[in-house]
C-alpha cells in the first residue's frame, strides 16, 4: 500500500503516525488509528481477541512489526482535530483513502497492510543512517498492546484468554517447565487486573498451579464458575462453590 503523508515525509517516517481513512458511504466521517513502530517485533496473532476470530485470519496478521492502536479505527471529530494532534505530539499523518466502516474485515485487512508499510518506510530511513548516528533502542513496550485489546473484550472474551491460559499452566505444570508456568501466571495476573473481582482470579491461577488430579479438576471448576457468574446463574455458582470447597479441604 502507498501511504499518502500529509504531515512527514515518507521517506523520513518518525516511526509513530495518526492514520485515518474517510467514510465511503459518508466523506465528513473520519475514522483514525495510530501506528507505532515498536522496538521489537509483535507477533499479533498473539494478543488479538476472540471478537475479530471470525472476521479476519490471525495468519494473515502474524507478520505485522508495526503496531495499529486501536486495531480497528475510531471515529474522530474531524480532520483539524487529528491535525492539531499531530502538531502536539509531533506525529506524521496518513491518509488511507476511503473505506466503509461497517465492513470490519476489509478495514482490519487494510490497516494491517498500512501498518506494514509505514514499518518498511521506517527501516528503509533508518538503514540509511550511520550506525553512529542510530540511538539507543528505546525500552520495550510492557504490555500496552495487552491492555489495549484486552479491553476491547467484553467478560467472556476475557474468561476464553484466561481459560486458555489455565490450559497453558497446567500443561508446564505438569511437565515441570517452571519458565513457561512463571510466564503463563504473568499473562493471568495481567489478564485478571481487567476482570472484576468477582471472578477470583487468583483463586484460578492457585488452582492451575496445582499438580495432579487435584489442580485439573480445581481448574476446571474455578472456570467453570467464572462462566456461570457471567452469565449471572448464581444457583450454579453456588453448587460449584460448595464444590471446590469440598475439594480443597
């Protein structure tokens, strides 16, 4: 994709752009996103949530290195407002042409394919430059692309990454490879900071670090709990919780 810079030039990208695109079915309708391109590569298949499964193939996103926040374009209130924007924060500005809105995958589909080639354009420059005059790498983003999309997912999107996760600690538990346990807790601890305390996150996370048929069937009760209190079936959650107190005894 050709990237029309209105502010910046493309061939001296800052690595950091406001992009929008104008509404096909309404041109006063402006929709706009934010590339970064961070210090390291960002596998997106990885953190993208549940909700875009059955608009766009996570195969076609896994090798995105510049990162589109929010995936999906907002609406803004018009094109002087990006533009002062842009003005504050020292950001280019990129005009993606006109989509409709309403067509999620074909959006989700450009995006990417922009966000691609804002990173080529941003390589291309700095390979030009001397080594010396390349600084330090910046520090690597901790999880802003996380929070970002995990709050994007509604309570059930959240409760399916957390039940993934619970799978994904138990399988290191039960193997014995405390690296990937200790990386699995990480992603549930940070997962759970989105989630309401009701859903006892870190009695889910004590259960799956459990060995045995004990923690597996734990787990799978503290889950199935979460869900029935999702869905608001508090008979349910009550039997369930007789039942891992029983358990745990």
């Amino acid at each position: 994709m050709l990237l029309d810079f209105q502010r910046g030039e493309s061939s001296r990208p800052r690595g950091h752009a406001l992009a929008y695109y104008r509404d096909a079915l309404s041109a006063d309708d402006i929709y706009a996103t934010y590339l970064i391109v961070p210090p390291i590569a960002i596998d997106l298949a990885k953190y993208m949530p549940p909700l875009f499964a059955d608009k766009i193939s996570l195969a076609d996103m896994e090798s995105i290195s510049a990162v589109p926040l929010p995936p999906v374009p907002e609406k803004v209130e018009s094109l002087a407002y990006l533009q002062r924007l842009a003005e504050t924060r020292d950001d280019d500005i990129v005009f993606l042409g006109t989509m409709q809105s309403g067509d999620v995958h074909s959006v989700l589909r450009q995006v990417a394919e922009a966000a691609q080639s804002y990173l080529r354009s941003y390589e291309t420059y700095i390979g030009t430059m001397p080594a010396g005059l390349v600084g330090p790498e910046p520090a690597a983003l901790s999880g802003g692309v996380d929070d970002v999309l995990y709050s994007l997912m509604n309570d059930r999107d959240k409760l399916a990454e957390l039940a993934k996760l619970v799978g994904k600690l138990r399988y290191a538990v039960d193997g014995n490879d405390s690296g990937v346990a200790a990386e699995a807790v990480a992603e549930m601890e940070a997962l759970g900071a989105h989630l309401p305390d009701k859903y006892h996150v870190e009695a889910v996370v004590a259960a799956a670090k459990l060995s045995g048929e004990k923690g597996s069937r734990l787990s799978e009760l503290q889950i199935t709990r979460c869900y029935k209190l999702c869905d608001e079936d508090y008979l349910a959650v009550e039997r369930l919780e007789r039942e891992i107190g029983e358990l745990e005894r």
